[in-house]
C-alpha cells in the first residue's frame, strides 16, 4: 500500500448542493461496544484512500443512472439530497460522494462536525508549523549556527504540540475505531506502521541540526539538513492525509450509539468535544 500522494487533493466544495439534515435517534448512553458493519454510508469502502471496485462501478454508471438510484447512493454515502435538488445535481454530488476525499472537503457542512472539530484544527496547526520548519531550511545559502537553531526551535515546537496529540490518537480515538472497524485492518495497521517510523523520521533531523548546532551548516551539511527537515516535513504531511482520508468519513457518519461509546473513551478536552456543539 502506498501513501496517497498530496498533491491529489480535490477542491473546497462550498458550492455543493444543500443536502437533506439525516435523521436522528435517541439511544442509552451506556451501550455496550459493539462492532460496526459500517457507518452511515453502507458503502463505507468507497472512502478508503485506495481505490475500490465498487466505488469504480458506481462512478462509470451515475451518467445512466434513475433518479431513483442517484438518490439511493447519495443516501448510502451518507449524504441524502434535499427534494428539490434536480437531476443534474443529484449527479454531480455522486460524482463527489464517491471520491475517497470527499467527507476532508466538506466536513464543516455535516450535522457532526463537532465531533472532530479539535482534531482537524489540530492537523490543521501541525501542516502550519510544518510550513514554517521548512522555510527555515529554504533557499541554497549556508546557515549559520543561529538559523540552526531557528530551525531546532520551530522543530521543538511542533514536537510539543504532537506528542499529546499521538498519545489521544494511540491510547482513545483509535483503538475504538479499531475494534468497530476491524474491516479497515491494512489502513490501520499502516497508520501504526507510520506512528512507529516517526521517530526515526525525527531522529535524522535532530542529528542534522546537532551537527550544526555550534558552527552551522554549510554546503553538504546544510543540503543533510534541509533534506532531513523537508523529509520529516513530507512524511508527516502524508501520515495526516492517510488519517483523514479513513477516519474523517467514519467519524462523521457514526450513529448515535457510536457517539455514547466513543464518548466512553474519551477523556479530558476530547472527551468535550465528543458532543457535538
């Protein structure tokens, strides 16, 4: 499996349809965890970061397809139409629904957006300073032991604010989602994979920037470090994709039931932001 590039990102899609509000029911809070066939959406795969061939078939076929049955995968994918919308635009929303980034580009409009409210601000801040740690290294001119240490801070930075941040994801988010999910078992098991590589990732910048820490960094030196930082900077970039691109479209879609166990899991701000304001 490899990562999905980062350069395939799809559009904002604030002139998407308005889509119809779901449904909602009342459930015990105290529900015992269960496993999940799927979210929302019964075709939960078709939001994987890899392609599927079910989500290829729909994709050739929606030109043909009834109204009847544009609404029935619109609803399936989690996203009912509103009545009125005509047939032109109950097509182009399949055409969107279908794409594995859909739920990364629309997440502020769905009814549950609260929920991962803080963990998309969060990525959100982490590409902001991994922005910044690679305009420290930009540019072909040597460093001196003062950029150096520019770029040690900006890197210090960002490992502050991530490491409770992996600590949530590893020890609350995701085993819940794990064990309602055990389908999704590749992406899980390479997001771990990417938990455990990031430490060497950082290991190669930090040795970097200590050999320029009291002289700078010049010619090969300085190349090491730019390519260590922009290195770290590319594989954590393509790690928050990987996330986003399985967990937003099941954190979203998940049913009442789902939210009182979740919630169970959660602890301090998290915890919170598992209601949905």
């Amino acid at each position: 499996y490899r990562v999905p590039n980062r350069a395939t990102l799809l559009p904002t899609y604030a002139s998407a349809p308005k889509l119809a509000e779901p449904a909602t029911t009342t459930t015990n809070r105290r529900t015992k965890p269960t496993k999940h066939a799927t979210p929302l959406f019964k075709a939960s795969g078709w939001a994987l970061p890899a392609g599927n061939s079910s989500r290829q078939v729909v994709e050739a076929n929606i030109e043909s397809m009834s109204r009847e049955k544009l609404m029935e995968h619109l609803a399936q994918l989690g996203v009912p139409p509103a009545a009125e919308v005509s047939d032109a635009d109950l097509a182009a929303m399949l055409k969107l629904a279908v794409r594995s980034d859909f739920w990364r580009g629309v997440w502020q409009q769905h009814p549950n957006k609260g929920l991962l409210r803080m963990w998309m601000y969060s990525h959100d801040g982490f590409r902001k300073r991994l922005t910044a740690l690679r305009q420290t290294v930009a540019g072909d001119g040597d460093l001196t032991a003062a950029q150096v240490a520019d770029v040690d801070s900006h890197l210090q930075g960002f490992l502050k604010k991530n490491a409770p941040h992996s600590e949530f994801e590893d020890a609350q988010l995701f085993p819940y989602f794990k064990e309602a999910y055990p389908q999704f078992a590749q992406f899980w098991q390479e997001i771990d994979n990417q938990h455990g590589k990031f430490n060497e990732v950082v290991k190669k910048a930090t040795e970097a920037i200590a050999a320029g820490a009291s002289g700078g960094a010049n010619g090969d030196a300085r190349k090491s470090l730019a390519g260590a930082v922009n290195g770290l900077a590319d594989f954590y970039e393509d790690h928050l994709l990987l996330e986003e691109r399985l967990m937003v479209p099941l954190w979203l879609n998940v049913t009442d039931a789902q939210k009182a166990e979740l919630r169970s899991r959660l602890r301090g701000m998290y915890w919170l932001s598992s209601y949905s304001f």
